[in-house]
C-alpha cells in the first residue's frame, strides 16, 4: 500500500515482507538478497522517471549479482544503497533506511497515525513582531494541514496588520504540500484563488493541482504585504516548493542561499527480512513538481535567491531591505531598526578627538571617554554604559533596542544638545551645560 505523496519523511503501516515483494532472488549468497530485490522492483515499478528507476534498478540487481553486497545487512546495507541510488539518479529525496533492532510495526492504522502525527508546535518556532513593525516567523517545517490549520490561523493572527512578513525556511526541511497551499492562503486574496503548483503521481499516473484556499478567516489575509523569505543550502522540498510558488508568482523577495534542489515528493516503503528480522523503510520519490508558469520545478538546481547572501546574514539583508522600503514610504518607526542593524552590521568608528567633542555634560545627561568608547549615563538613573555610533550624531546603547541618542549642532558645527529618541514615539532634548537654551 502506498501513501499519498508527501515531500518528508513520515511513519507507514505499508509492511510488505521482502520475500513477497521480490522477483526471482539473484545473488543468493547475500544475506539481504531479498531486500534488495524488493528495493529494486519497488524503484523500478515507481521511482517518478521510469527509464531512471529502470537503470537504477539493473544497478542494484548487478551489484547483488556480483556480490558486493553479500555481507551487508542493517545500517550497513541501507547506507550502500541509499548512497549508489542517490549517486545514479541525483535525487536528494532517495533514502534507505534500516530501522533499530528493537523497532516494531504499529498494530493497527490508528496505531500508524499516532505515531507519525505531528507534534506542537507544529515546526513554528518563534513568532515576533519586530522594528518596524515586521512580522517574523521562524518555520522548521510544513506539517500535515489537517493538524496545523488551527495553528496556521493562530500564527497569522499574530502578525495581523504588520507591514512586512518575514518566512524564515533556513532551517525547514519540507513536508506536505498541502500545507503549502494553505500558508500560502493567507498571502493572496482568498476570493481570487491562485494556482501555485501541481503533482504529477507515476504509480497513479495522474496529476493534483494545488490551488490558494478561499475558506481561510479572510480578516487574516494578506494579499498586499511585502513578504520576504529567508533560505539556505538546507531549506529543501516543500520548502523549496514555498519559495519557488512565490518567487514565481512575484509575491516575495528570496534572500539568502540557493536550496537545497528536491522537487520530488516521496511515499514510503517498510520492508522486512525473513533472513534477519530487520525492518528497511524505502523512501521512494514517486512524483514531480510542476509549476504553472514555468512548467519545470526545482529539481536539482534548488531557488535562485534575489538577494543572495550567506544564509546566517540573510535576515539582516532581509530587514535591511524592508527597513529601506519602509522609510521611503515615511515610516520613522524604522529609524531604530536600522539603527540596530548599523550597530551590529556597520558601526561607524569615530576618532578620539571627534569622541571628546561629544563628552560633557547635558542638563540630566553626562557623556564620557572610556578607552576610545563614548560612555553614557542619565544622572541618577543609570550607570555609564558604552554607546554605538551608527550614523553622524546617531548613537545607541550598547545592547538595547528602541532607543537613539541623536547630538544636536548649531551653525558653526558645534555640539549644543542631545535628543533621546524612543520606539514609543516620544523624545526629551537635553542642552548641553554652558549653551543657552
């Protein structure tokens, strides 16, 4: 029995003894002779290019026929499979599996979906809000649909009216398609579905398209919001499948590394040894991606990002970019994201003697020099703390959010007061001490 196609590895109640499932044995000497027939008739009868699963499969029989693998058995066996079926096919997704010595198959189809249901919090990792008011949401996977749609509408509730979203997929390693649709959902107009992209089953040799939902709480929908989604070498299948749709569609800006490169959603074989009482799982890539509109998925190339970058820099490119939209737009509230970029990312260094400029006293505020670092404090509230420069005359703390200390010049250039800028949306000036107000 064979399950619907899925981009990710999952538990399955298709048991199938080798010994049912081979031809003729050849290679009789080998201790798994019959598990490996089993894994070749299954690729052959199913892998999603049959001339490949063909040829990949008179390349397992050769090699039990010659006898390289008569002593393999166990993890052992599955390692030289897994690496001569991805080293002729190219196909990330193939994978062979032997499972513990102590591993039992489930009793029952209720006991099999207990097993493989997803877990909250469903791959969401973190939710926030950040500088600017821009959505962040850390996905490390795309879940069965039926189990995170609730959590899908809860995530979105949390970013309701941000002006930007963030999808960070760099460590996100598939999942279901479905799921995929439905995420996706809440990014388009839900009366106006889209088609993101279709499946092309071998074993049914039929084709499933996957379309934008348009039961999803349209008050949630953000079908004008920039969106930006971070990558890496790692961000693989439904991810990628996330990424290209979008890419695609001109919906959101890539940024980080090239993925990983599978488009091949797989379905799931447990095989078992008469010979050793090992159970095998054979994951089988048994069908193809197609995009609407480019008729060709990713397969072996991955997603080309638009700002390509190393993928532990990609969400600072990917704030740095929104922040720099938002301002055009006259968002100020931007202004202390960027500055705690620039702090991080593009400090400015400024000289002794342009520190001491700034050093003195302002009404309720004293800078001083500490080991070339401009040093702050506001007279009986707070302890010295280093400052930051991250624009002429623009300084943060150290370590904190929120808030810029901006210097004030007259007209000749010389420092006369500082203004605390904060998120809030307030501001105090402080005169320099000797300045007349």
């Amino acid at each position: 029995m064979w399950r619907t196609p899925m981009y990710r590895s999952v538990f399955t109640l298709a048991l199938t003894s080798a010994a049912a499932a081979c031809l003729p044995a050849q290679g009789g000497d080998a201790i798994e002779h019959e598990i490996v027939e089993a894994v070749a008739k299954a690729v052959e009868k199913n892998y999603v290019y049959p001339d490949m699963g063909e040829s990949a499969a008179t390349l397992l029989r050769g090699a039990l026929a010659s006898g390289d693998l008569d002593e393999l058995e166990g993890n052992a066996l599955a390692s030289e499979l897994h690496a001569m079926l991805i080293g002729h096919t190219n196909d990330l997704h193939f994978a062979v599996r032997a499972l513990p010595e102590d591993w039992t198959p489930p009793n029952s189809e209720e006991e099999a979906q207990q097993r493989r249901a997803p877990q909250p919090p469903f791959g969401f990792q973190s939710i926030e809000r950040l500088d600017g008011n821009i959505g962040y949401i850390d996905l490390h996977g795309f879940a069965s649909a039926d189990a995170i749609a609730d959590t899908v509408e809860a995530a979105m509730r949390l970013v309701q009216g941000c002006e930007t979203l963030i999808f960070d997929l760099r460590q996100n390693g598939g999942g279901d398609p479905n799921a995929v649709a439905l995420i996706t959902s809440y990014l388009y107009d839900p009366s106006e579905p889209v088609h993101l992209n279709s499946l092309y089953s071998r074993p049914d040799d039929s084709t499933t398209e996957y379309w934008t939902h348009t039961e999803i709480n349209t008050e949630l929908a953000m079908p004008d919001v920039p969106v930006y989604v971070l990558t890496s070498r790692g961000t693989f299948s439904a991810a990628e499948e996330f990424s290209y749709n979008l890419r695609n569609l001109k919906r959101a800006t890539i940024v980080g590394e090239t993925t990983g490169g599978g488009a091949h959603p797989v379905d799931f074989m447990l095989l078992h040894s008469d010979q050793t009482d090992l159970y095998y799982q054979l994951v089988l890539p048994n069908a193809r991606a197609i995009s609407p509109i480019t008729k060709t998925n990713w397969e072996g190339t991955g997603v080309t990002p638009h700002i390509a970058c190393p993928a532990d820099e990609a969400l600072d490119q990917a704030l740095h970019a929104a922040y720099t939209r938002l301002l055009a737009s006259g968002n100020e509230q931007v202004r202390f994201g960027i500055a705690a970029l620039n702090a991080r990312l593009a400090p400015l260094t400024c000289s002794t003697a342009e520190l001491n400029a700034y050093a003195g006293d302002y009404t309720d505020r004293e800078f001083r020099v500490d080991a070339d670092r401009l040093m702050y404090r506001r007279v009986g509230v707070s302890d010295f703390r280093p400052l930051v420069c991250v624009e002429a005359d623009q300084f943060i703390i150290e370590g904190v959010d929120g808030f810029i200390l901006e210097f004030d010049r007259d007209a000749s250039g010389d420092i006369i007061a500082v203004t605390g800028q904060y998120a809030q949306g307030h501001s105090d000036r402080s005169v320099r001490s000797g300045v007349e107000n």
